[in-house]
C-alpha cells in the first residue's frame, strides 16, 4: 500500500463517530500541569474508557510557565496588542512551541509531549493538544529558519497584521508566502513525533480563515498521523459549512459555552442552524461539557460545580446526545461525584450519541422543544423531549409526525426501562429545564 492510499485510509477512519473525551480548560484554564493530566487520564481509562471515551486533551498556553498553585486563566489580557512578546512562550529554534517543563516535568530536554503521549497511550487513551493559530511573535522577531525550507525564516510567512484579539503570542501566517506551509508541515511532523491524536487549533473561525484552515488539513494529511482536527472558537460562520466540513473534523457552533441556563437556550439556536450537516467524519460542534468541578483555577468564576440545576444537566447531556455534538468533559474528572459518573456512563444514552443517524427539530415552542433521530438498521426512533419552561409541565410527541404509526413501545434511556405501549402520542411530566431520552419501536417492525 501506497504512502497516499494509507492516508486516506486513515482520513477515512478519523472521527467517524463524535469524538468523546476531556479537556483541561475549564477546570484548569492555562495552568494544567502535567500530574493533573495524568490523573484525569488514569480516572477516564478506569471509570469512562469501557464506554467509549478516549480523548485526553491538554487546552491553552501549554508552553507558558504557569507557577504550580496559580489561578490564572488568561493571565495576559491587559494591553493584549501591546507589540511585546508576553507571555514569552518555551519554543526550539525552528520557532516551534514547546511544552513549559515547570509544568510538563517530562518534557525537559526538548522531548516535548512524547513521554506524556506515550503514558496516555498506555492507557488505551488517545492524546490531544490546543494550539493557537499562526506562527509565534516571539519566532518572527528572533528570525527563526522555518524548517525544511532553505534560507526562509518566520519573519518571512509571518502576517503582522493578523492579531488574535485576545491573546498577545502569534501572528496569522500568510499562506501565499513560500514557506508557510512548511512552517505548519513542521509543526504537525513535530506533533506526529510526540504521538498527538488530536489537535484543536484556535482564532481560525472568527474571523474565518479559510486559507490556513487549509494549510493545517494539508499539514495533518502529510505527517503521517491520524489526527482529529478541530477548530475554535465560534461561532463559526454557516456559510462557511461545506468548506469547513470538507476540511475540519469538528468545528464550534458558538462561542465558549458555560454552566449558565440561558447559554444553553442560545445553544438550541445554534445547532438548529447547522442541522443536517453533521456526519462521519465533520461533526458540528456545541462545545464542551460544563458539568463536574470546574474552574478550579480560572478561568472563568470561581471554583464550583457545574452551577447546572441536576434537570438541567440532563438537557445538557441529552441535548449534545441527540445532537451527535463531540463529547468533551470541562470537569476534573477526579472529583467526579455519583451523579456525574452516572450522567456519564449511561451507554444506552452514548449510544444515540455515537450511533444515531440524522438528527432533526419536530418542533420548538416557548416552552418545548423535540429533537428526533434514527437507529441504524431499525425503523426505531431515538426522541428527546425537553422542557424549556420554568415550571414543570407535560411535554409530548405526536408518533404521526414522526411517521409511526400502531401500538409503539416506549423506552425511557437515561432509565434503561420501558415505559408502556402507546397509541397516535406520548407525553411525560417533565422538570422545570428537564429533558427525557426515548426509544421509540413499532413492535411489528
């Protein structure tokens, strides 16, 4: 087999289902160290790993020296185009970012992430990293050679013009210069050594940036790796839907979503818009999971549970379910109570998530909503009911609508029971902000 046969090969396998995982941002903002990973790893490969979730995902500024104990989130954000080169970042002489050994103790000697990656993979666990857009400042000013070109150097591919509006670290490249692609060929050769599984890449969706979207699926296709490639934040624009598909695995709707009710609502909105489009491969993307312990240092309010009532987070979980959004834990998974694990391991539930075919709106009102999609190789039907008002009350699915018709069998998922035979409609009681997750098969079939 062929050098290019066995890429598309792995294209073909990368993200076929949602990725399910965890990532550090909410819990730890910048300043994740390297033992609080490996604990988050070990908890997924002994509690989570059997139902399907794999992703250990170290987000922002992992190249920064966060002192052990800081609560810092973003710890730059004042004069954020100031023209400095803070924070000044851990990088080789290729203008490559490097992992902070105060904070990653086992990349000392240049090894970067490879000993961390490797201890994920011992696990059975995939590996991820969060990367910002473009090329360092820092690298533009030192003049660094980019490599495998001859003579280029960062100052050359750079685009100075190009500023992420809330980090003061890279500038945009400029994909028609000759040797901007190599810059990102290197980086992502770089990040094939260390044994990354997936790379979420940051500041390309607002504004959109077709040109280095492109560059960074080119860089993926050519090191050799499968690497699930994500972009951020959003939101990202709708009409931009068959390009990013056809180049990004996962893309956010929406800007960062948090454990806030009326965020929620808004998410609702989001994903109506990118029905349809998500499918093996290209997954619209509602951004991560806000339940468990969060913002333990930063970056967003203070340390707490997901301030999430325990309805609501069954919208929130069922929601991303149905949806088929990527399944990224914000929470540090080793204080994990009952009720998270149990909101977590529900495989009846994950199913729908990673198996469900064509996710649909039946209907939204002021204080409804339905969602419905298909089980595969059955003319079953997974449907979620969800209560948007404020105070409990019936919510119901007519079964003509959604093409049954007869006695239908009811299952309630996050239960893992049936309910009872039903004709023409079901209805159930619901929560203030609560959700129900149901099967819905015609005996005869």
């Amino acid at each position: 087999m062929s050098f290019c046969t066995t890429l598309l090969a792995q294209d073909r396998d990368i993200a076929q289902a949602p990725p399910m995982g965890w990532n550090s941002y909410n819990c730890y903002g910048s300043a994740v160290h390297e033992d609080e990973v490996k604990a988050n790893a070990d908890y997924m490969a002994k509690n989570l790993k059997q139902y399907g979730w794999q992703y250990i995902v170290v987000d922002f500024l992992w190249s920064y020296d966060n002192p052990p104990g800081s609560n810092i989130g973003n710890p730059f954000q004042k004069n954020l185009q100031d023209g400095s080169f803070v924070p000044w970042l851990t990088m080789d002489k290729w203008g490559r970012l490097l992992p902070q050994p105060t904070k990653f103790p086992s990349s000392f000697g240049g090894t970067g992430f490879k000993s961390l990656a490797d201890y994920i993979h011992s696990l059975g666990l995939k590996f991820g990293i969060h990367v910002m857009r473009g090329i360092p400042r820092q690298a533009v000013w030192a003049k660094s050679p980019v490599w495998g070109t001859n003579g280029i150097t960062a100052d050359m591919i750079a685009d100075t013009n190009s500023k992420c509006p809330w980090m003061n670290h890279m500038y945009g490249l400029d994909m028609t210069k000759p040797g901007a692609q190599e810059y990102l060929n290197s980086i992502l050769n770089l990040y094939a050594q260390w044994g990354v599984d997936f790379i979420k890449v940051d500041d390309l969706s607002r504004p959109y940036s077709s040109a280095e979207i492109e560059g960074y699926k080119k860089a993926i296709d050519q090191c050799g790796r499968a690497i699930v490639f994500s972009t951020s934040p959003g939101a990202t624009p709708v009409d931009k839907a068959d390009h990013i598909k056809q180049h990004a695995n996962m893309w956010r709707m929406a800007d960062d979503f948090w454990d806030n009710w009326k965020e929620v609502l808004q998410m609702f909105n989001y994903a109506r818009q990118w029905e349809g489009v998500g499918g093996p491969g290209h997954w619209p993307d509602c951004d991560m999971i806000q339940i468990g312990k969060l913002s333990k240092r930063g970056p967003v309010g203070g340390e707490r549970y997901s301030r999430f009532t325990e309805d609501e987070e069954y919208t929130h979980m069922t929601f991303w379910s149905i949806y088929r959004s990527p399944l990224m834990i914000g929470g540090n998974l080793p204080e994990n109570r009952e009720q998270e694990l149990k909101l977590f391991t529900n495989n009846e539930v994950l199913v729908v998530n990673q198996h469900g075919t064509n996710p649909r709106q039946l209907y939204k009102n002021q204080h409804a909503m339905v969602w419905y999609s298909h089980v595969p190789g059955s003319k079953d039907l997974y449907v979620a009911l969800f209560n948007l008002d404020d105070e409990q009350q019936n919510v119901s699915v007519d079964f003509a609508s959604l093409g049954l018709k007869g006695k239908i069998i009811v299952r309630n998922l996050w239960a893992k029971k049936d309910v009872g035979v039903f004709r023409q409609k079901y209805q159930e009681k619901i929560n203030t902000h609560g959700a129900a997750l149901l099967r819905l098969s015609n005996p005869v079939n």
